[in-house]
C-alpha cells in the first residue's frame, strides 16, 4: 500500500443494509479505524466518492440481475482486496430461497407487469461472479469480527476468525444443549459459530444464521431431527432459511426433498 492512508470502499446488493449497519454499529471502534483509513465509498455513512483502486472493499449482498453481475466485476477489478459480508453476500441469502422455484411464476404472481422486470433465474453468492479475498459469515455479520478482519487486511494478516460450530460456543458458556437437554431442533452442530450461541442461549435452537461450519454433517444431523420426530417437510425447511444457497444445506435440504439415501460415511454424527 501506498503511504497515504489506505482506501476502504462500502457497496450494497440485494440486501436490506443490516451487515453496513453492522459496522455503523461499531461506534467508538469504527472511529479508531478511520484514524487509519480513507472512506471511498459508503452511501450509508458519506456523500464521499472516491474513485477507485480501493485497497479494501467490502460487499454486501447478492447477485440477482445481470446489471448487478456487471456492477460486481467492476468493483473487483478495482479492488486490491475483496471481503463479502454477510449470509446475502457469502450464500445468496434468504432470497436464494427462488433458485428452488421458477422465478418467472414469482414474478408474475407479483408484479402487475413482469415484462418490465429483468432479473437472473438465481441469487447467487458474489463468490460465483468474481474471486473473492476473504467471506464473513453471519445474518447479521457480527461486528468484532467485522473489526477484526478489517484491521487484519490493513496490517497485511489473516483475519483470526474462528470456524468452530455454534455447539463450541455453548460449551465455552456453560450452557445446556437444548438438543440433547429438551428434545429442541437446533442447527447448532453444523452452524459456523460467531453468534455467542445467541438463540440456545435463550433455549432456543440455531437457526442458521451463519451458514454451515467447515465440513458440516448435515446428513447426520438431518438423522437426529428424525429421531427427534421432524418430519421431511419441514427438514427441508429447516435448511431452507437464511443460508438456503450454502452448497452444505442447499445439498441436504434438496436430499430431504427427493428422499434419498444419506452418504454412507456420515453415519450419525452432525
């Protein structure tokens, strides 16, 4: 990087701002990152454009329409470094729920005039259109690791964040499983931690909100839910949320659809 302070460049796709908000959120910490940075381009916070090469970009949001999947390939090439933030931007989000219908019956059912929309048959993950640098997971991102991977990226580090499960965080806060303690559906097994295990905090199970952990199980898990007395439908279902897109529970939740087999290697374990 040069010796002038470093560019950071905020852009939005489909989306509805929550991970942008995630880093306004940040408050007295965003103010001692700024001391280090220059802000490019972040229509939620600043009128400021400056136009690129920026040294950092961060992308919320999903590629729904070929003027997107154009505006996309623009801000790579334009960018040292390329972050998606967010269960939008890193799976496709809760709107990737369309790649498992037919989009152009959506759009007849609501728009009074589908002639006059343009749109891709699929919401999909930025990391489908261009090469990505580094993804953030979570419905909303968390904002310490949003601090952490953009302060990892200034000082020329990986970012630390952790890709345990969800279950890792509940036990590093003493907390019941709600799976195995109330007969409760939980994601949790196969659920990238960064949440605090908000929801079985709150005897609740995970639903999801950070996509699925490195090598999740989903077919075992998908076992316990049977055991539990979930039926297929709403197996589906359970995948089917914020992260329906993930490869892991896009893969699961079509297996549960069609009925077959689960892999032989994934026995019970979630």
């Amino acid at each position: 990087m040069s010796r002038e302070k470093p560019t950071l460049a905020v852009f939005k796709f489909a989306s509805c701002d929550g991970c942008q908000l995630s880093l306004l959120d940040c408050e007295d910490e965003l103010l001692a990152v700024t001391d280090r940075i220059r802000i490019a381009h972040f229509p939620e916070a600043t009128r400021t454009r400056i136009e690129g090469p920026w040294d950092l970009t961060l992308v919320e949001g999903s590629i729904t329409t070929p003027q997107a999947a154009e505006e996309i390939r623009e801000i790579r090439r334009a960018s040292k470094f390329l972050v998606t933030i967010g269960a939008c931007a890193t799976t496709g989000g809760i709107q990737a729920l369309r790649n498992f219908a037919d989009v152009e019956e959506f759009t007849r059912q609501v728009y009074a005039h589908p002639e006059y929309i343009e749109t891709l048959a699929t919401s999909d993950a930025i990391s489908q259109h261009v090469p990505v640098d580094f993804e953030l997971r979570g419905c909303p991102i968390d904002k310490y690791q949003l601090l952490e991977v953009v302060s990892a990226f200034l000082y020329g580090r990986r970012p630390q964040v952790a890709s345990a499960s969800v279950c890792e965080e509940c036990k590093r806060a003493g907390q019941v499983c709600v799976m195995v303690a109330h007969g409760t559906p939980c994601l949790g097994p196969v659920t990238h931690a960064g949440c605090g295990a908000l929801c079985p905090g709150c005897n609740r199970g995970c639903y999801g909100c950070f996509g699925p952990k490195e090598t999740p199980n989903a077919p075992g898990l998908s076992g316990q839910l049977e055991t539990l007395g979930m039926d297929r439908a709403t197996r589906v279902r359970f995948y089917r949320t914020f992260n329906a897109g993930a490869d892991a529970f896009r893969e699961e939740s079509e297996r549960q659809e069609s009925g077959t087999a689960p892999p032989e290697e994934s026995g019970n374990r979630p």
